[in-house]
C-alpha cells in the first residue's frame, strides 16, 4: 500500500476492469488452464461471463473471476 499524500492509500496493483467486447487471457486455477477469451457482461460478485471455444469447436459460455483475467500480451493480435 502507498500513500498518495492526501490521507488515501492505494494498492500497489490496480485491478485491471476489463468491459464488455475485450478480448483477454484466463488463468484458471491449475495454470495450464490458460485460454483466451472474449468478455461477454459483467455478473454478479465480481464474475465476468465469457465466451471461449469449447472442446468440440462450439463456442462455450461461462463465469470467471474478475481477478483471473489479464489482459493480452502485448502484439499478439496488433
């Protein structure tokens, strides 16, 4: 935590808010789950639902963590 001078602290990290159309990266809970995704709405209690292609090649939709979501690296899709 740092402060800002007025009496307000603010984390060291910024949770990225990522909105609705965004394109991003999942990390799910065993780290080889790594997919990217397209962010579809928010939920409730800090999910996102998302869009991903599934197993059989069918677009799949699901909630996430907010906190799971990253953005892209930069120049993958530039």
């Amino acid at each position: 935590m740092t402060n800002r001078g007025d009496g307000v602290r603010q984390s060291k990290i910024t949770q990225w808010m990522p909105r609705a159309g965004v394109i991003a990266t999942y990390v799910g809970r065993s780290r080889q789950s790594v997919r990217n995704v397209k962010l579809i709405a928010e939920a409730a209690a800090g999910r996102m639902v998302v869009e991903a292609i599934g197993k059989a090649g069918v677009p799949v939709r699901f909630t996430v963590k907010r906190e799971n979501l990253h953005p892209l690296q930069p120049g993958l899709f530039d």
